[in-house]
C-alpha cells in the first residue's frame, strides 16, 4: 500500500503525515521551493508566538514527517501515468518513475505564464498549457514551446513526434536542459504573439519573426493543476475539482492545498492534506 504525495508544502505534509500514520508506505516527490518557502514571515500561526519563516516552517514538517518514515525524494514531477493493470500510477520524474497505489496532488495551481502581449489573448486559439492534451491537434505543424527549463523539454518532447518542427523558446533565460537532436533552442527575448482567429507568429525584441501554428506554455515546474490536465482530471475555474474526501474524478487521484482552489491559507492546506491522506488510505484498503 503506497502513497505518492506530490509538493512538500502543508498540504503535502499534512498528507504525508495522516497516509503515514494509517499504515501506507509514502514517498514525497518534491522540487522544494513553493509558495511556503516564498514567505518572508508567518505572524499568528497556531503554535508560535512569534513569526516564523516560510522555510523554517517547512522544513520543520519534512523534519517531522522524516522522522515517522516518510520518504523524500528530490525530483520534478513532470506526469503521472496510469501503470499496466487495474490500479497504479508511475509519477514521472526528471531523475526516475515512481510508482504508487494512489496519489495526492499538492504542488500548487499556478499556471505561470511570461508577459508578452498575445499569450492570453490566444489562450485556447493557438496557445496552449497542456502538450498531452493537445498534441494531436498539431499533427504536421510547426510549434514552440516557452520555458526553460527541464519541464519545457519534457513538453517539446511529447510534441515532437507528431509536428514538423518544434523550437524550445528561452525568452532570454539561459536552458537548464541539455540539447536534444530535433528540437531547436531559441534564446532571444520575445516581443509579442501576432495572429489573426488564431496564432500565426512570435515577434522578437529585435523584430525578426518565427511563424508557428501553436506555442505551448512550460514556464516553471509543473503544478498540480498541470498534471491534473494530462491526466484527464476535471476542472472548475481554473481548480481541481474534488469531492468531499478530496477525491478527483480520477479513482486513487486526490488533491489538497491551493490546486483545489478557495481560501489559500496554510490551515485550509493542512486540513485538506490530512483529509486526503486518510482517505487514499481508506481507498487502498477496499481494492
């Protein structure tokens, strides 16, 4: 019985710690660095008379869910994938797969984009989040993927054996990925996305232009909402949606903290954590 928890934060310790607790076998799968450790000072929080930092407070929970037996592992998650049988996902990461009964979705919901005139208002005609998803729509095209990152390979990737032509566009950023052999890395700064009904060309700062029929967004890591998307989990707003016991449509799916949207405070993440650490466990228990 093993539970893969994906983001280190509240929500994922928090699940961590109740999957741990109930008698699962859990691995965290985390690239460290969220929103908790973004925040320069917590006040008020249960426990501690005076402010504490974002990053203290989570390594004081990986500290402790360390100490219970949880497993942490130092990896991007790029997708999850269903396993050959009845049950089992592989989460895949830059490093290794790793393989899990069930999974809880707990690394955020941003979905990152660059600002450059035209990328929202092409969101949908042109401009994309989601290669998996789309891929088939841009058989034989001519596409780029924006980021720099391992992510963006991973995207470019997915794309690359169904369009003519895929470009990995940097915007200025120095790649964090080795070259691969057919997919092209673009440094230059981009100006703006030009098109019609639909996407037809990235403009550079130094006016020179690339036509391309899709751009693909890959900023960053992937967030829960990201790999939520390729998996065939549903959105609401821009959220996972889930049920009471923070199931997704996906059976031995969950998902708790910001991705699922609502009040984005870290009490809300921690009570959604542990909701869907006991109850991946219950699931595990009936199959």
């Amino acid at each position: 019985m093993h539970v893969v928890i994906i983001g280190s934060g509240p929500a994922g310790i928090s699940a961590a710690l109740y999957a741990r607790r109930s008698g699962a076998d859990v691995t965290v799968v985390t690239k460290g660095g969220g929103a908790l450790g973004s925040a320069a000072l917590i006040e008020n929080f249960y426990g501690f008379p005076e402010p504490i930092t974002g990053t203290e407070l989570e390594r004081r929970g990986i500290e402790g869910a360390t100490r219970i037996g949880v497993r942490f592992e130092k990896d991007e998650a790029m997708a999850i994938l269903t396993t050959d049988g009845d049950r089992g996902f592989c989460i895949e990461g830059v490093r290794q797969c790793y393989e899990g009964d069930a999974v809880v979705l707990a690394a955020g919901s941003q979905r990152k984009i660059i600002s450059v005139p035209g990328i929202r208002e092409f969101e949908g005609r042109g401009v994309s989040f989601c290669a998996i998803c789309d891929a088939f729509f841009y058989r034989g095209k001519t596409v780029a993927v924006i980021g720099a990152g391992d992510y963006a390979l991973h995207e470019a990737q997915i794309l690359q054996p169904h369009v003519s032509k895929i470009s990995i566009l940097t915007n200025g950023a120095e790649p964090s990925f080795d070259t691969t052999e057919g997919i092209s890395v673009e440094k230059r700064s981009i100006s703006c996305i030009e098109g019609d009904r639909r996407v037809r060309q990235i403009v550079f700062d130094d006016g020179s232009q690339m036509p391309v029929d899709g751009i693909f967004m890959a900023i960053g890591t992937a967030g829960s909402v990201e790999l939520a998307r390729k998996l065939g989990v549903m959105l609401h707003e821009g959220a996972i949606l889930v049920g009471k016991e923070m199931e997704t449509n996906v059976p031995g799916i969950y998902a708790a903290g910001d991705c699922t949207g609502g009040l984005l405070q870290i009490v809300k993440a921690i009570y959604e954590g542990a909701t869907a650490g006991l109850a991946a466990v219950r699931y595990l228990r009936k199959q």
